[in-house]
C-alpha cells in the first residue's frame, strides 16, 4: 500500500503565481478608496488666505472677545496648574506668581498688546536689515560694525554704552528739531513721550497683528520641530542610527574645532544669513541652482519619503509582493485670475480643476492619456473604485504619494510639486511652465500612487 507523505508549508511562504492565464471565474473584488489629498501631502499647496484685519479699523472690547472665544476654563479648573500634584513648600517661579484667572488674564494680556510696540518695531528693523529690505546702505553698515567686532571682540562689552548713546542722540532736541544746540535754553526738560498707544488706536490694533503673526510663526515651527521628535526620543528605529552618527561625528568634531580660526568662522557665519537673503541670491541664483539640481532632490524627497512610508510598514507586507497603482491629477489654467495666494498682484492667472474645457479629460483619471479610466469614461467621482486582482488590498499604513520624481514624463523630470507642464493640447512636457503658453493655453497634470499588497490567505 502506497503511503503519502505531506510537507508543511511555512507561515511566512509566499505562493508563487503561474504565469498562465487564471480560469477563476469569480469576479475581482472592488475596493472602495479616497481621491488623493494634496492639502495632506507632503507637497505643500497653495491655501486660500483669510481677509486680514486691517490696523486701522477700531475695534470695541476686542480683547474680552479673543479671550471669551478662545479660553473656556472647566468650573475645576486649579488655580495654579504648574503646582497642581507638587510637593509643599516647592519654589514659586515666574510663570506661578499669579493664580490661573481670566480677569488677570485679561488685564494682562490687553496690557501686553498695548506695552509691546517696541519688541515688533525693533522685530522689523532686525528683518528690514538682514533681508535687504531697507537700503543696502543700512546693511552694508551692520555687516561692516559685525565684521569689526569679529576682530576686536573684547568690543562686544561696550555695546550697552553704545545702545545707550545712540538712544539719546537720536532724540535729542537739537537733532529732532534741527536747532542750533547753543540757542537752546538751559536745562529745558522735553515731555515724555506716549509710553502706549490706548487700546482700539491704529497702533494697539497693529501690535495685536505682530501678536498674532507671531503666534502663527511659533506654532508653525513647533509643528515642523515635532516631526523630528519621535527621532530623538527613541520613538523611531532610526534612533539609534542618529545616536551612532553624532557620536562619531562629535569625536571627528574635536580635532577640527581646535584648528578652526574663531574669528574668521564666526565672520564667515555671521556674514553668510546676508549673502543667503540677498536679493541675487534669492532671484537669480537660487533658482538657477535649483533648476540644475531640480531631479536630483526630487529623488532625494523621494527616496525619503519611501523611507517614511518602508518604516511603517508591518510584518504582513515585508512577507508579501508589493505593487502600485496610479492616478492621474488634471489641471488647467486660466489667464487673469488669481491663486488665492496673499500677494494677488504678482499672480497673472490661475491653476484650477474648474478650468478644463468640456469634453476633454477630468480632474482624476486612471489613465495617463487622460481618457482610458473607470468604465472606460477616465471620469472619477469623490471615491475611486478599484477592481484589484483576488487576494490584493491597499497598503493601511499609507495613502496616496505624489510622484515627484515625474521619470514618465522624460528625463527633465517634474517641479518640485510633481507637476509637468504641457500646452494647450496636452502635448510638449516640461518641469515648468513656458512664458509663451500663459496666453495660448497650457495645462499640468500630477501622477499619485499607491501601493498595494498580496495577501495570500484571503485569496483562498
């Protein structure tokens, strides 16, 4: 009698696939998925701006009504929450003299709008000197004075004499006025000047702008510094990886530090914020570079955000065959609108999916053509469907990534946002748009992937 023997099949085994025609009559299961969100991806968009408030509007009571809208304390709330669950007897610090209170919170906040003037002024001299915003005079004087300190640095200790000097020349009578300093009148006491502006004025409605600005400013760099985080605090298996590197990189460091001249590398990195914020650098070489070097960082954020999206994956895909599946994102612009971006005057017309013409391809289609798509119409609705192969799902771990790179467009490649430029017809790609297809006509379109997994279990 003949014996059988069976061979068990390892859990992490991947079945081969025949390359003969599949007989399975089943139909292939559709999967339900969103249309691609380019306001969530890693490109940044263009976002509509909101009306700004602007200074010279009066307002009544304005203070009471930011704060009554934006802070609603629970009826629990502890008084000094710093010091909630600490020990008795603990040092009070600077951010727990007062009890939490909205009253002091008012009145203190009203009283920092008012009283904080002078930190936005000297805000925006600092910004008018470093961006070339002011004459290049101003600049080419604070670049020299730094330089001068770099070489005589026991100088530095006379700079608080020297703030104060120019403080009271640049308001003394004779200068203000223009007067002969002989013909003034003994000790004569000049008034005091306003000390702030009185709640409502041009001037308090200007420091809250500078507030609120600066509040977006911080919470915008906080959100970019969170990124990395999860990197420093052993949250990520790269972490060890960074720990690694700058622990050689430091002990490469120590050598190098002791031969470095100071005063020349503290010229060279005071100096060089000018020289990266100089109207040249911004307008013509910048851009110049990064035309040369436009595909080689599109690989490179590329290459970083699949690092992103490898580092999420879970066992059950490392285990298995991965693939993609595209779509294609359609645009067409307009001559003469706007962007929506804050400065209108520097737009001449607008990219929008409501400018395609009737009868050529939609927003999103499945094909690159433009017209090959879902049920051979290329039109997609708020929700794609796509018919998969049995046993094949969406990665869960990861949504749709634009194609930054742009290889099937030609060797020029993409812009930085994925988009190839083409004219009126759809035709002649380029990574940015031509100045003679603004009045003819020109179109873009964006390819977005996905990637997608084999299950081997479910396809039983």
């Amino acid at each position: 009698m003949a014996t059988l023997d069976y061979v068990e099949v390892p859990s992490y085994a991947t079945r081969l696939r025949s390359d003969q025609s599949s007989h399975d009559v089943r139909p292939a299961p559709k999967v339900i998925t969103s249309l691609p969100r380019p306001e969530h991806s890693p490109v940044r968009s263009a976002t509509t701006a909101a009306t700004p408030l602007s200074p010279t509007k009066a307002g009544t009571n304005i203070t009471s009504m930011l704060l009554t809208s934006a802070l609603q304390l629970p009826s629990n709330a502890p008084a000094a929450p710093r010091m909630y669950g600490a020990k008795k007897g603990a040092p009070r610090l600077l951010s727990t003299r007062d009890p939490l209170s909205i009253p002091i919170t008012t009145n203190n906040f009203r009283r920092f709008v008012a009283k904080s003037g002078p930190i936005f002024w000297l805000q925006d001299r600092i910004e008018e000197i470093i961006l070339w915003k002011r004459n290049w005079k101003y600049t080419l004087v604070w670049m020299a004075a730094y330089a001068f300190l770099c070489y005589f640095p026991r100088l530095v200790l006379l700079i608080p004499h020297i703030a104060i000097l120019g403080v009271l020349l640049a308001t003394h009578p004779a200068i203000r006025k223009g007067e002969n300093l002989d013909a003034l009148p003994p000790r004569v006491t000049q008034p005091m000047p306003p000390t702030q502006p009185s709640e409502g004025s041009a001037e308090w409605l200007a420091n809250l702008q500078a507030i609120q600005n600066l509040m977006g400013t911080v919470s915008d760099a906080h959100d970019i510094a969170v990124k990395f985080v999860p990197y420093l605090t052993y949250s990520s298996p790269y972490t060890s990886i960074i720990l690694s590197v700058a622990l050689a990189t430091f002990l490469l460091m120590i050598p190098v530090v002791n031969m470095l001249p100071m005063r020349a590398t503290c010229l060279v990195l005071g100096l060089l914020p000018f020289f990266v914020t100089h109207p040249f650098t911004q307008h013509s070489l910048v851009p110049a570079i990064h035309i040369g070097l436009r595909p080689l960082m599109n690989a490179w954020r590329f290459c970083a955000l699949r690092v992103v999206d490898d580092d999420n994956l879970e066992d059950k895909h490392w285990r298995t065959e991965l693939r993609e599946v595209e779509l294609w994102e359609n645009e067409r612009w307009t001559p003469g609108g706007t962007n929506g971006s804050e400065d209108n005057t520097r737009t001449e017309g607008s990219w929008s999916k409501t400018n395609l013409k009737p009868g050529e391809r939609k927003a999103w289609t499945r094909g690159r053509d433009g017209w090959s798509g879902v049920s051979g119409t290329g039109e997609v609705s708020s929700n794609l469907t796509f018919s998969l192969g049995s046993g094949w799902y969406f990665v869960e771990t990861e949504d749709w990534r634009p194609d930054l790179e742009g290889s099937w467009a030609g060797p020029e490649g993409a812009d930085e946002g994925g988009w190839v430029y083409t004219n009126d017809v759809w035709l002649d790609p380029h990574p940015y748009p031509l100045d003679e297809w603004k009045t003819a006509g020109m179109t873009r379109r964006r390819r977005w992937t996905r990637r997608i997994y084999y299950n081997p279990s479910s396809s039983m």
